[in-house]
C-alpha cells in the first residue's frame, strides 16, 4: 500500500472519527428514535467505507440491508414498542418514554 | 501502518465498542442496535484484511471470499434482527416490559 | 454476568441516562478496564499479522472459468462456496419462521399514509423492480446479485406496506409461503440432483450447465430473499 | 441414494448428503403443509434417523467419511467430514430427535398453533446440529451455529409465555453474540491462514502468527463456551430451558449445548493441537465450579424444570473437568468426557419428557406438591429414576462410564481435587434425583384435578432413560468412535473387560 497518498489518509481518518462517533451516539443516545437514525447513518457511512475498501457488492449490500432494510425494521418495531399496550405496568411506561 | 490494518483497528475498536454498550443497557432495543454495531465491527476486520492481498498487478480487487463471507454475515445479521425485534414486540404486547427484567434465579 | 439484565425501576420516566444508572460507577470502571485489555489483545493480534498475507484471491481467480460467471464474489457465492450460501437462505427462512410463530402481523391494509407515501410507491415500485432484475442479472459479471436485488424487492414490500397497498388474498396464503421457501427448495433440489449425478458431488454444477443453473437459483433466492424481509417487516403472520 | 457397496468410502458421502438434506426438506415441507406437519414431520424425523444409523455404520467399516461439496477441493471449497466423533453425537442426536419426535406428537395434539409451529423449527434445529457435526469449514459452522440459534431461540418461545419470551430473547441475543465472536476468531484465522478449513488450519497454525492466533482461538472458545453455558456463562440457560415446552426443553439440553461443546473439542483437539496448558486449567476450574454451583443450585430449586436445568449447568462442568487432565496426558479423559456427554443426552432428555409428563398430569411442576404421582405415572417416574442412575454415575450406565473414566485419568494425575469435586457432583446428583423422587412416593395431600398422560409420552422417556443406562454396557462398540488420543483405547478396552457389567 505504499501509494496511499496523503489525501487518502485524510479520507480514511474522517469517514473512520465518523464512523466511530456515529456508532458510539447511536448507542448512547436516550432517544431510541434518535439512536435509530444514526443507526441508519452510521450503515450508510459503512458503506462509503466498503466502497473505499474495494469490496463494492458490500457497499451495495449494506446500503440496501444494513442500512436499508435493517433500519426499516428498527423504526416499524420502534412503533410497535410505542404505543401503550400490555398492562400497563409501571416500568412499561419507562419502556414507552425511552423510545419518545 | 497500512491501509488494512487501520481499517482492522476501527473494526476491532467498534467491537469493543459495542460489547460495552451490550452490557450496559437494559433496553432490548439498544441491545439489538449493539449486536448490529458489534457484526460490523467484525466484518470491518474481514473486510479490511482483505486488502492485504492484493499483488502489483491487481491492486484494486480485493480478496473475493471474504467478501463472500460478509455478504453472508449481513444477511444473517438481518435475519437476526428481524427475529429478535419480533420477539421483542412480543414481549412488549404480553407484560408491557422492553428489557429482560431481573428473573434469572440466581 | 453479561447480558444479566438490569431493570432499573427507580429511574422516572423522563430520566435521559436510564442505563447509566444500572451499573455502580466501581463496575462500570471495571468493566471499561477489562474491554480496554480486550482491545489492546484484539489490536496485537491485528498488528501481528504479516503482509502480503495469504487470502484465496489466486485460488478464485485460477478456477473462475469453471465456475460459469465471471465476477469473483457471485463465483464464491453460488459456486465455491455455495453450500454457505444455502445455509443462509435457510437462516432467513427460520428467522420467519421464528417470527410468525410468536404473534400475528398487524397487517398493512391499516396503514394510512400521508400524500407522499400514497404516491411514492406508484413511482418507485416499478423502479426497484427494474433495478433488481438489473442487479441479478449484472451480478454474473460485476458487483451485484441475489442478496442486493433481493433487498430491493424487499423494499418494495415494505414501501407497499407502509402506503397501505391492499394486497391480494391470494398473496397471504400458501403462496406466500411458497415463495419465501423457493430459494432454498430450488437450491437444495438442485444440489441434491447434481449428487446424484455419475461422479458429482452435492451442489457440483457441471461447468457448461453452471451459468444457468447459478442463474436460476438466484432468481429463487432474489423472490424468496424480497418476501422474507418484507415478511420481517409485517412482523408476524399473515 | 445411489449406494454402491463394492466401492467403500461412496457409501458415507451419500448418507451426509440425507442425514443434512433430509431433515431439511422435511421441515420445508412441514412449513408449507401446517396441517400435516405432525405426519410429514414424523416421517422426516424417521427418515433422518434412519440415515444417520447408515452413516455410522458405514463410518464403523469404512473409516472417516469426506465429501467435497460443489466438487470443490479443500482451500477453495467446503468440506463435510465425518469421522467417529461427529458419527457418536449424530448418533446420539438421531436417538433422542426420533424419540422426542415421537413424544412431539402426542404432546402438541391439541395444540394447533404450537403443533404447526414446532415441526419446521425442530427439524431445522436437526438440520443444523447435523450440518455442524459434519461441516469441516470455520466459517461454514459459523453459520450452523446461527441457524441453530435462531431454531433453539424460536423454540424457546413456543410455549408464548412471558417467561419464554424472555427466556428465548436471552438466548437469542447471547447467541448472537456468542457467534459473533466464534466470527471474529475466523476472521483472524483466515487472515493469517489464507483458509478455513480445519485441516488446512490446522496444518498453519504452528507456523502462524502466534498473538493472532491465540487471540482468534480466544474469541472462538470464549464465544462457545457461552453458548455452552460453562459456569460463569450459564445465567441464560436455567430461565430459557427451564420455561421452554417440555419437548423444546429436552433437545436444547441434551443436544443444543452438546454441539457448542462439541466443537470447542473439535478446535481444541483437531486444530489448536490440543496445547494450552494453562487454559486447560482455567476451562477444568470453571467446570469443577459448575459441577458445585449447578448441583447446589439444582438442588435449592422448586419447580423440577428449573432443578433439571441447573443439574444441566453441572453436567456441563464435567465435560472441562476433562481439559486439564487430557492436557497433561490422560487421553482417556477425552473418551470419559465425551461418554459423559453421550450419557448426559439421552438422561436429561428423558428428564426433561418425564417432567413434561408430570407437568401434563398435575398442571404444576412444584416438586413439593408431586405427591402420589408415582401411582399415577409409574412407568414416567421410572423413567425419571433410571434417567438420575445416569446422572449420579451409579453403574452400570453411561455416566457410570463417563465418570469412571475421569476418575481414572484424575487418580493416575493425583489430581485429587478432581477427584473429590467428581465424586461430590455425584452426591450432589443423588441428593436432587432424590428429592423429587421423594416426593413423587408421599401419599396424595388432597385431591386435585389430573389430566391423563398418552402412553406414548410415558414410554418416549422410559425410551430414552433405559437407553442412558444401555449406554453403559456398550463400551467396547462405541469407544474406538471416541478416541481422541492415542492412550484411549486400551485404557478404555481394559475397563471394559475388567468393570463394565
């Protein structure tokens, strides 16, 4: 790899803090609806990095199922979460208000 | 350091990453969000080793089976998700409850 | 241990950091410090590796002719490795399988969308469609294939879904199971047959025959791979 | 199957191909027939049974059977390859699936919805089990193991109970999570290998970067023993088993855990070299804990399908207590630890149906409140006594075997801290056995409302009870498929000869 220029360590460095930052918000935000968005960004910016890696059938791949499809079932369960249905026990609620 | 062995340590570094955010949270949900985390991390390694291969000749192609082998890694990861989130939905209608409680006897 | 879970029922509703209460700050310190030894063994093992470091991109390479395609990730998905890749199929099959038997899905005829989504599917239904068969049938020679077109055909599902498309009766029926389990029937009969084949073994495509016989399972697999994710996305049966 | 019997080594290949592709197209057919999935299922079960008893046998006469799938060779391809090990717990998993098969039937007849949904997932979770025991690829069992998580998981929560549900999400998202790491080890291995073939990775680990492989061989046993539920891992199998559906609760502990723990011994054995003196040790601590940990747990439990469990978490603690002895030479250890596993298979399924049958007589499984029972279900608590002759190690069973053995190879080390950890399991075993048979012989309290037992659920776990105990009297046929070294096989021939009726 000696061709790797100095703009691509540049690139690498900023999709990598990128990609780091947006796994480590998706994880520890309160809002779950929140983390879910950056869930889908960060799958996004995956694959810009599968993409830089050469491995172009995984950027295709995570586009359209870690990113795509994933996120879909993420936000569809998020609602099915929401909605006050059960008991409605006393840390049912909490459950409820983590997702707001 | 090359290329592949950056992109390994940013892989192993999500790991990480996630594992701690596995044990931390309570919310099913987080979990699920941690374990997707987790199975990129270890594609990432997959992959990015990969570009270790490569000879003079073919320096843009990356080794084909590792590729292979995440490709199913991703589909199962789906699969995964969709299962546990059906479960999850489930749990939710029946007692109301998003994480496991505390009832493991012990 | 691990995954022991943590209810923390003191935290109010509104509380931002609910899961930071969970653990007691001496844990939490100890649990950082045993996932940072983690690490610093995760990277030493990484920076241990030689390079040029050995792979299979030769071996691929050197055998691709035999295979009946010409792009090296289809080759190793459908040919060299597609055992794997049948195991996979099964795992999506079970995961709905999973899925239905735990509750019903709430059904996407209650949807009732906004403007955009009343119009979105009308314009990119047909569109994913397109790209997917596009996807499958590129995938013999560049980046693209089963499990690319088949998402796309997932998405397709689940946009129909969330515009509250009513779909027909037929649809929800054994039809419905037939094709979410047609990728793996067709793979594994094929399979089985070229066993049976004099001197094959399980899932040996005979070269001439490769190409389409690779291509017909991707077809199945594209059609069962769109039902199972959209199926996922309905969140139980029908 | 194209069975040619004057070319030998044609005939194991074509049994792999059934005993994978057979129980695979049964539960296909089960998902897309929900009506007739009991009969089609049922077949299916009887049909892989079958194949797999054709397996061995061709195994015993021909030696190891290989195939290469996709005519592939080794680096490239994948490889299925079975040898006596793989053929012994295929055996195993044949003898307790047709018989929980069997037991299936009757159990879920009223139930339309479990019936249904049981079928499709119980003949995937044998596909899987069957698929792993033959793969000889790293990441091909990657994803057998995923496919047999995602079955045990949607087993689990068949029953529909909260308790289940929580139980199955545990055990999925531990599972996941194990596979994961089983995935990073392989990831590892491949990059410093160039293959995942066991042979081949086996052949390269010695010259290998060595921090890179014993990183990769950490991940991978640290992510089985998780799903083994060797002590300390062992939180999320008490709940899981404990509320799945009796059926459910007998393959996830007499088969589920066996495949994680046989292939760490597959690793540990046929790639890692069988070296690692020091983790050997760690693995025989963490086992002589869980054989303490789970019996005393097992023991203070109240509802039987919890103590069966816990007795499940010690059982598994046998099963390292054998690492340190085989390390340091005692290759009859190995052969102890996998009779034990054998034993401990077909005992605790049989258990896990008697408590089944209990539970389907009284509506409750409170062991305090079993009084009686053995008038009404003789044939259910003979079943459940012979089945605790096995796990206490009384001869003349399999775990008698099993124990023996272990016993011998710790008393040739003057490992006699083993040696009384082994030997107080056993008390422990005899204490809990006892208890609930105890209880079953008390007269009634007060009369309550019983619901019959079909006789094909009583005499399924007699079935497998009677077998744990035959498995004992069987050393001298099933022990040259348990060799793992080369000290094995006159030591174990001896104690046949010598102490084995």
């Amino acid at each position: 790899m000696a061709g790797l220029s100095l703009l691509d360590w540049a690139l690498d460095g900023v999709l990598a803090l990128l990609l780091l930052w947006l796994a480590w918000r998706a994880l520890s935000t309160p809002a779950l609806f929140r983390a879910v968005v950056l869930f889908i960004a960060f799958g996004l910016v995956l694959a810009l990095v599968w993409a830089r890696l050469f491995a172009v059938d995984v950027a295709l791949a995570e586009m359209a199922i870690g990113a795509g499809v994933t996120g879909a079932l993420l936000l569809a369960a998020l609602v099915r979460l929401a909605p006050p249905i059960g008991r409605g026990r006393a840390h049912g609620r909490n459950g409820e208000r983590d997702g707001a | 350091m090359t290329q592949p062995v950056f992109w390994a340590l940013v892989g192993m570094a999500l790991v990480v990453l996630a594992l701690y955010a596995l044990i931390v949270h309570a919310h099913l949900l987080r979990k699920v969000l941690a374990l997707n985390v987790m199975s990129s991390g270890v594609f990432l390694v997959f992959i990015g080793l990969a570009r270790r291969t490569p000879g003079e000749d073919v320096p843009m192609a990356a080794d084909p089976v590792p590729q292979a082998m995440v490709l199913t890694g991703i589909v199962v990861a789906v699969a995964a998700t969709g299962l546990a989130l059906a479960l999850i939905v489930r749990l939710r209608v029946l007692t109301g409850r998003t994480t496991l409680g505390d009832d493991t006897g012990d | 241990m691990m995954l022991r879970p943590r209810t923390d029922r003191q935290a109010g509703p509104a509380s931002s950091a609910r899961a930071d209460k969970g653990l007691p700050p001496a844990a939490r310190a100890l649990l950082v410090l045993a996932l940072l030894a983690v690490f610093a063994g995760l990277v030493l093992a990484v920076l241990s590796l030689s390079e040029p470091a050995p792979g299979l991109a030769a071996a691929v390479d050197e055998r691709i002719d035999e295979s009946g395609v010409s792009h090296p990730v289809t080759a190793v998905l459908l040919n060299f490795r597609g055992y794997d890749t049948l195991l996979e199929l099964v795992v999506l099959v079970l995961a709905v399988m999973g899925a239905w038997s735990v509750g019903r899905a709430r059904g996407c005829a209650g949807n009732v969308p906004g403007p955009l989504l009343r119009q979105l599917p009308r314009l990119m239904a047909p569109l994913m469609v397109l790209v997917a068969g596009y996807l499958l049938w590129v995938g013999a020679h560049a980046p693209g294939g089963a499990f690319q077109a088949g998402s796309l055909l997932g998405g397709v599902g689940i946009l129909l879904c969330l515009s509250g498309y009513p779909l027909p009766g037929w649809a929800n029926g054994p039809a419905l199971r037939v094709s979410a389990v047609l990728g793996v029937a067709v793979f594994a009969a094929l399979g089985v047959v070229a066993a049976l084949l004099p001197g094959g073994a399980p899932l040996d495509w005979p070269p001439a025959q490769a190409k389409t016989l690779i291509l017909t399972i991707e077809l199945a697999a594209m059609l069962s791979i769109g039902v199972v994710l959209a199926a996922l996305f309905a969140g139980g049966r029908p | 199957m194209p069975l040619d019997p004057s070319g030998p080594g044609l005939a194991g290949p074509a049994w792999m191909l059934a005993v994978v592709f057979l129980p695979l197209a049964g539960a296909l057919l089960c998902f897309l027939l929900p009506r007739l999935a009991a009969p089609v299922g049922l077949v299916a079960a009887a049909l892989t049974a079958a194949s797999t008893l054709a397996l061995t046998l061709a195994v015993m006469a021909d030696g190891t059977a290989r195939t290469q799938l996709g005519g592939w060779a080794a680096p490239l391809g994948i490889l299925w390859r079975a040898d006596g090990l793989s053929v012994a717990l295929l055996a195993m998993t044949a003898a307790v699936g047709v018989t929980v098969s069997l037991y299936a039937t009757a159990y879920f007849r009223n139930d339309e919805h479990e019936r249904t949904f049981f079928w499709p997932l119980w003949l995937l979770l044998w596909t899987a089990l069957n698929a792993l025991f033959v793969s000889a690829d790293l990441f091909n069992l990657y994803v057998t193991l995923e496919l047999l998580g995602f079955a045990a998981a949607s087993l689990t929560a068949l029953g529909g109970s909260a308790a289940a549900l929580t139980g199955a999400i545990r055990y999925l998202l531990v599972s996941v999570l194990g596979s994961l790491s089983y995935l990073l080890g392989v990831a590892l291995i491949y990059h410093g290998c160039g293959t995942v073939d066991l042979a081949l990775v086996a052949a390269c680990v010695p010259d290998a970067p060595r921090p890179a492989m014993q990183v990769a061989a950490g991940a991978m046993i640290a992510g089985l023993l998780l799903k083994t539920a060797l002590f300390p891992f062992h939180f999320w199998l008490p709940p899981a088993h404990g509320s799945a559906p009796a059926p459910v609760s007998a393959v996830l502990s007499a088969l589920v855990v066996k495949a994680s723990f046989y292939l760490v011994l597959r690793l540990w054995v046929d790639v890692l070299g069988g070296g690692g003196r020091w983790v050997a040790e760690l693995l025989g601590v963490l086992g002589a804990a869980a054989v303490l940990w789970g019996s005393v747990l097992a023991l203070r439990q109240e509802r039987l399908k919890l103590l069966i469990a816990y007795s499940t978490v010690a059982q598994v603690g046998y099963l390292f207590i054998a690492f340190p002895l085989a390390v340091a030479g005692g290759a009859v250890a190995w052969t102890g630890a996998l009779y034990l596993a054998l034993a401990h298979g077909l005992a605790k399924a049989a258990m896990f149906l008697s408590a089944g049958n209990l539970l389907r007589f009284g509506g409750h499984d409170r062991i305090a409140e079993l009084d009686s029972a053995v008038h009404r279900l003789p044939l259910t608590l003979t079943a459940f006594a012979l089945a605790g002759v096995s796990i206490m190690g009384l001869p003349p069973s399999g775990g008698f075997i099993g124990k023996w053995l272990l016993l011998e190879a710790a008393f040739e080390q003057e490992r006699f801290g083993l040696v009384a950890v082994i030997l107080l399991g056993g008390v422990l075993a005899a204490a809990y056995v006892f208890k609930v048979v105890g209880h079953a012989f008390t007269p009634a309290a007060r009369e309550r409302r019983i619901r019959a037992v079909p006789p094909g659920m009583e005499w399924s776990a007699l079935l497998l009870a009677a077998a744990a105990i035959v498995l004992g009297l069987t050393l001298p046929l099933i022990s040259p498929l348990l060799q793992l070294g080369p000290a094995s096989a006159a030591s174990a021939v001896t104690l046949a000869a010598g102490g084995g009726a």
